[in-house]
C-alpha cells in the first residue's frame, strides 16, 4: 500500500479539461518525495467515471477548488466507500476560505501553502481537522516531478509546441477585491533566478523544444530580477501575466526574455469601478500599458470582469470605449464571481450557494451568475455581460491562446 494519493478533481464541463498536469499536486509529490514517502498523483481529468480506480493508500489528499468542490467530495466518499480508515486531506483555495466548513468533509483541511503543513501532517508532527500552512524558503520548493503524471496525455500547446507552466515566485501584496490571496499569501517572494534557470534547462533537457507559461501572479514586478533574467541569456519563448502598473522598463526586458503575450487584468475601464476594486492601476494605466508592449513586439491579451459592484451601464460602455482605444489583440471577459475568500465575497448579495454554479465559464460559453447588489441585480448583470459578449465578437480568435 502507497503512503498517499493526491487526487486532481476533473471538471467534464469544460470543453477541454486535460490540458495541463496539476502544479500544486505536482509540487506536494515532490516535497514528499524528497522526505521519502511513496506517493501517486490521481488526475481523473479527461477518464469517464466508469473507468476511474482508487489504488490503495494510507492517506489521500484532495485539491479543492470552489466550483468543483461538490465533485471533491463526492470523490472523495467514492475512495472511502472503497477503502476503510483511509484518511483524507483537502487543500487547496476552496478549504484555505472556508477551513472549518471543509474540516466537516475531510479528515483534515489545509489552509495556505501546503508542501510543509503536508509534511508534518503526515510525520505526525501537527494533529487537528485544521491545519494551518507556513511558507517555505521559496528556493527550497523542489521542482516538479514530471514522472508522477503522464506529461504527454496533456493537451496545452503555445506557440505551436508543448508548453510547461512555470512559477518563479508566490503571493501577491495587492488588496483586489475579486481575487483571494490564498494559498499564495500577500507577500511576493521571488525565487532565484539561478533556481528557475535551472528547472527551465531540465524541463528542455527531458521534453525538447516547449514554450513555457508563466503563471505568477506578479512575474513583471521586480526591475532586478527581470535584468539578472536577461543577462543570464536566456532563450525561450513564453507568456505572462502583467500587471498595467509596472514600472519604465519592464516591457524591453520582457521582449528580450522572449515573452510574447503579456496577459493584462484590466479588468474595468472605469476608474470608479477601478478604484472600488482597489485594483490600484487606472484606466490610463490599461491603455497606455496594452500600447506599450505592442510596441515592443508582445500581444497582449486583456482580461475583463463584469458586474462587480459599483457597474452601471455608463462603466461598461467606459470599459467597451477603452477597449475600442487601446486595441488588445484578444479580450477575455466573465461575469463577476464572488469566491469565498474574497473580500467582495461578503460585499454582495449571495443568490445561489451551490457551489457548482460559482464558475467562470463552461462548455458553449455558459457562465455562473451567483449574487446581486441593491444596485445591481442578476438579471441587469446577465444584460450587461451580454451586450459586452456581442462587442466582444470582433476580439475573438486574434491571438494564440495562453
């Protein structure tokens, strides 16, 4: 019997649900696996139900995320259905809200960064149905362990070649109201450059000519560690998410690092709505950032949302003009969604408390409509986003997905 399995939840819903291999899970393996626990990752991502088999383990973990939480548990009754005393952990942003109402599904729930609050769980070094995680030394993370997962079943593709995700740093110290800092927390810490040039030249040596996705929330922040990137000589190819508030020279050393789609969360066009997010960038900020990395040779691919508190329809028509100014290449826009952990969570009227409708998008477009404010009510939401659905038509298909 295994000591563990760590089991990635599958969500049918989405057109495509077997793109790319779980990071958190594949950062846990390889923590316990340094510590010298025998440990599978489970991805049932893209296996019908009628051929999913639980292999026997001492403990099975479970990452939980919001929207296919109900699918979590249900999973995870399957497993203990199978396999008597079996003892469950969940992690995760969905238990790092809401700990104490997951404690009452699973044996044990993780809040915050989990490689080390794992760890101990299973040294036997914490006990309780709530475990509370602690950063690690950012450097001493390990890399990734390809060989727990079946790199070649995923189907993401840049740039036309295989892409890996990579993060070279965790947390966040800006206060948006739609976006929950958990597990990452809300102090940036960069890993080495050395360490990140390090997992890019394995990750080449073992799968040949990829492009990368970077995934840090904040990757084009820190001037410095940008150029010690560039100066280190660095030849790939890959994307990142950008913030519109970054600093006089970030964009020339993204364009000689080799990015090529700057994905900017603009968010709003208007800077009432800005400002009520505190998203602390402006609406000249957004335009002036897209025409920017533009110039320098990066597509840019601009992130919207709709309906958050403080819209009306004067906002969203300020939000269609600034697209129409600035002239990203793709938009990609959804619904607002209140997620536990926000702190729009608990500025909002919450309609529908059954978590499987708290989704961006699935299959043909569909998206989750959840809550309304006095101002704004669900069905004045559901128009908006339908009259910027039809604007958004023209932005549709333009540039490579990331």
């Amino acid at each position: 019997m295994m000591d563990i399995c760590l089991v990635k939840t599958p969500v049918p819903e989405l057109q495509e649900d077997r793109l790319d291999p779980p990071m958190g899970l594949l950062y846990l393996g390889s923590m316990l696996i340094q510590h010298g626990y025998d440990v599978q990752i489970l991805d049932l991502s893209g296996i019908p139900e009628s051929d999913w088999v639980f292999p026997e383990a001492t403990w099975y973990g479970f990452s939980t995320y919001t929207a296919s939480y109900n699918r979590t548990v249900r999973i995870k009754r399957l497993v203990e259905a199978q396999q008597k005393g079996v003892i469950t952990i969940a992690g995760g942003p969905h238990a790092s809200a809401l700990p104490f109402q997951v404690a009452l599904d699973f044996d044990h729930a993780i809040v915050g960064e989990g490689e080390l609050a794992l760890l101990k769980l299973l040294d036997g070094e914490v006990i309780g149905p709530v475990i509370f995680g602690e950063p690690l030394p950012i450097d001493a993370i390990p890399i990734p362990e390809y060989s727990l997962v079946d790199v070649a079943s995923y189907g993401r593709e840049y740039l036309g070649k295989p892409s890996f995700q990579l993060f070279t740093s965790r947390g966040c110290p800006y206060n948006c109201g739609f976006c929950s800092k958990l597990p990452g927390g809300d102090k940036l810490r960069s890993r080495s450059v050395r360490c990140v040039l390090h997992e890019i030249d394995r990750i080449r040596t073992e799968y040949g000519d990829v492009s990368f996705r970077i995934k840090d929330d904040l990757f084009a922040s820190n001037l410095d560690w940008l150029r010690q990137f560039r100066d280190s000589g660095v030849d790939i190819e890959y994307s990142c998410n950008v913030r519109a508030s970054y600093k006089p020279g970030i964009s020339d050393y993204l364009a000689e690092t080799g990015c090529k789609t700057a994905c900017m969360g603009l968010e709003s066009g208007s800077n009432k709505v800005l400002d009520r997010m505190k998203k602390g960038t402006t609406r000249e900020q957004n335009i002036s950032a897209v025409k920017d990395l533009q110039g320098k040779g990066i597509q840019v691919l601009a992130w919207i949302i709709v309906g958050y508190p403080g819209e009306t329809q004067e906002t969203l028509y300020e939000t269609i003009s600034m697209l129409e100014e600035a002239q990203p290449d793709l938009v990609r826009a959804y619904p607002l969604i209140p997620y536990p952990g926000t702190r729009v969570y608990d500025e909002v009227e919450i309609l529908d408390e059954d978590w499987d409708h708290y989704f961006y998008i699935h299959g043909n477009d569909e998206h989750g409509f959840v809550y309304q404010t006095p101002e704004l009510p669900r069905g004045e939401i559901q128009a908006m986003w339908a009259t910027l659905s039809r604007f958004l038509t023209k932005f549709r298909n333009r540039v490579e997905g990331s």
